[in-house]
C-alpha cells in the first residue's frame, strides 16, 4: 500500500492529476474522518478536507518520495484543523510546552458547562464522542490518531511533529483526560478512590 | 504486581505483555476492584474511540478538489504530458525531412581514374562530353548518365540509369547495380556529414 502511495504522490508530484486525483479518492474518507473527529462537525470536516488536498497537492513539490506518504498527508490535515480550532476558539495548544501532570494537563477545551441534553448519555460511543469534543485538541488528535486510525508511535510524531516519548506521555495524559471526563459526568465509576485509599 | 506497575502495563498499548505478566495483572486485577475498574474504563476508551463515527466524503469530492486546482497548474500538467510528445514530433519534423530527401535522393558523384577527363555534371546528370574521351573505368552513383563522347573502359552505374547518344560509345562493359536500402541510408548520413563539415568549414571561415 505505502509503495503504491509513494509511487502515486511521486508521479503527482511530476504534475500527474490523475496519480493526484487517485491519492484523493484513496485517502478523502480517512482524512474526513480525521477532520471530523477532531472538529466535531461534518461540514467543517469535508470544506476542510478540501483544504488539506489543495495544501497537499500545492506543496508536493516539498514531499519527499522516500518516505511514508500517510503520515506527511496527517501532518497537513492535523495543522489545517489546529489552524481551524485555533481561528474557531481562539486556543493555542499544539506548540505549547505542557508542563507535568497536573490539573492544567487535562484541562477542558473551555469552561462552559455541559448542556443538559448531553448530560445523559446513550451508550458509550455517545458518550466518548461528547468527551472528546471537550477535550483539548492536542489531546483529541493524539487519541483519534492511535486509536482511530490505529498508527504506530512514530508514525505519529511524524505527523505532530514531536519525540516518541512526548507522544507516548502526551497520550498516557490524553486517555487520562478522556476517563476523567467520563467519571465527571457519572458514566465511569472513580477508580482513582483507590489512589486515595492507598494503592497497593 | 503492585497498583503502579498494573496501570503502566495497561496504558503501555505498544508493548503486549508476556504471558508471565498477563497472569500477573489477571491476579491483581482479581485482587484490587479500583485496578480492575481502571483497566476496564481504559479498554472500553481504547475500543470506543477505534469505533468513533466514521464519515464519508461526498461522492463528488474528488471533482470538487480538481475544480479547485488552479487552472495554470492543469495547463501545466497538459504541457508536461504532451512535452514529450510534441518535442519528439517536432525533432523528427525538424532532421527527419531532410534526412528522408537526402536518403532517398542522394547527391550524384562520379568516379573516374582518368583525372584529366572533363565529366560534367548536371543536377542528377552526369554526361560525358561529345568531345571527350575517358580513359579507363568510370563510375557513376545516383545520377543518369549521359554517354556523348567515348569511355575505354568499363561504366559501372551504381543506383544509375545511362543513355548513350549517336556519336557516343562505351568500350568496356555497362554494370548495372542497385544500393540496398541500408546503403542508401548509409550514402545518406555520409552526404548529411559531408554537408555539416562544409557548412561548419564555411562557418569558420
């Protein structure tokens, strides 16, 4: 798969429009996918992964064919929808150096309280996904992108741009965050109690 | 296994415990209800978070992306996959014509050991002169040859056709031989380069 890629992007980057538009039908699911569990919304998902094959295909000139082409593709979509969160929010996460482990670590996209119409959740999934829409980005992509479209660790820091041991301890606090969410709002039971208790 | 040393294996999902260690977390799991909660709420986020939402792009997406494209960069693409092709065209217009004329239509020369004889030639006639006498063999390539005067010897045509007119006379024999085509091309490139180094001496000059 990764050789076909590289071959495609390789014959893209010769200004092939039909090897481009071959990467776009292979991977315009996947990255709308990405799009939207990062944003939390359909229609920016799609406009933006508009945006993220426009980017690719202007700086293929850039790309370098020895390597993995998947990951070069989420580092452009991962900057596309931090760049759209931070015009949306006004946040700043990504190039931020986190401190350690702490209460600020986990900290909520934003302070405002959760609609009551959220509160109760259906299942799981519901639940995780309004989780994950409060969660801070730089968390929310480390997650989706390990667990959702199931990449390696370095594979990742290619795409944030960050040392293995930041992603691994970046991710450790991300899954932290996310349960710590859920048992917030009542769907997981504290475990944490036992910490308190005096763990073994 | 103490409650550390459980929840580092559970988060450590790049590295699969041993059998030694799964045994050993299944014990402390059975052990301690707050570990065992952990690890369950973990799963359950791991295996969530892979079975989130998928969306597809609208079945128009890729057209909409190449609308997109700015429209120099589709020229840009057209002039890439025809350069090729239209160089090609252009180098076989450009040496493929006169190479095909002086292929097929070589210039004529003729070969004579009698260097005093006065042979004329004329377009793609060569003529022997009523008032001359050749003495000795002639060769005549790619030209008609015209016998007006005398040859003592042989006339050998080569790709030649010949007449020889009233007062006109041949003593020795008339060959006739035609070039293969491998010739021809061969007496072509010899011509073509002959024509370079005059062009090129001239030039210099």
């Amino acid at each position: 798969m990764d050789v076909v890629e590289q071959a495609l992007a390789r014959r893209a980057k010769q200004n092939d429009v039909h090897a481009f538009a071959q990467l776009v039908e292979l991977y315009k699911d996947r990255i709308v996918s990405f799009l939207y569990r990062l944003t939390g919304n359909r229609e920016d998902a799609r406009d933006l992964a508009q945006d993220v094959f426009l980017r690719l295909y202007n700086n293929l000139h850039t790309y370098d064919s020895s390597l993995r082409f998947s990951p070069w593709l989420y580092r452009i979509a991962q900057n596309i929808a931090i760049d759209f969160l931070r015009r949306k929010k006004n946040i700043v996460y990504l190039d931020e150096p986190l401190g350690e482990f702490d209460d600020q670590a986990w900290q909520l996209e934003d302070d405002e309280p959760w609609p009551d119409e959220v509160v109760e959740f259906k299942d799981l999934q519901s639940a995780l996904e309004q989780a994950m829409a409060r969660l801070n980005p730089m968390y929310r992509s480390v997650l989706v992108l390990r667990f959702a479209e199931e990449m390696s660790y370095e594979d990742i820091a290619k795409v944030l741009n960050l040392p293995q041991t930041t992603v691994k301890t970046r991710l450790h606090r991300a899954r932290e965050a996310l349960r710590r969410l859920l048992i917030e709002r009542g769907y997981f039971e504290d475990s944490q109690r036992g910490e308190k208790d005096g763990l073994r | 296994m103490d409650c550390a040393r459980y929840r580092q294996l559970i988060c450590a999902d790049d590295l699969a415990p041993d059998e030694e260690q799964r045994r050993q977390m299944d014990k402390h799991e059975a052990e301690c209800l707050s570990c065992a909660n952990y690890g369950t709420q973990i799963r359950q986020i791991e295996k969530g978070i892979c079975s989130l939402a998928v969306v597809k792009a609208p079945d128009d997406f890729v057209s909409e992306v190449l609308d997109c494209l700015p429209s120099w960069q589709m020229l840009r693409t057209v002039w890439s996959r025809w350069r090729v092709a239209g160089v090609a065209v252009a180098l076989l217009l450009f040496f493929g014509f006169p190479t095909y004329m002086l292929v097929q239509y070589p210039k004529p020369f003729v070969a004579s050991l009698d260097a005093g004889a006065r042979i004329e030639v004329l377009g793609q006639t060569v003529i022997v002169p009523e008032d001359v006498v050749v003495n000795g063999d002639i060769t005549v390539y790619h030209a008609s040859l015209q016998v007006l005067g005398r040859v003592r010897g042989n006339v050998f045509l080569v790709s030649s056709g010949y007449s020889i007119g009233q007062q006109g006379k041949v003593d020795g024999r008339i060959v006739l031989k035609e070039h293969s085509p491998w010739d021809k091309v061969v007496y072509g490139f010899r011509n073509i380069s002959q024509e370079v180094r005059a062009y090129l001496g001239g030039a210099w000059r």
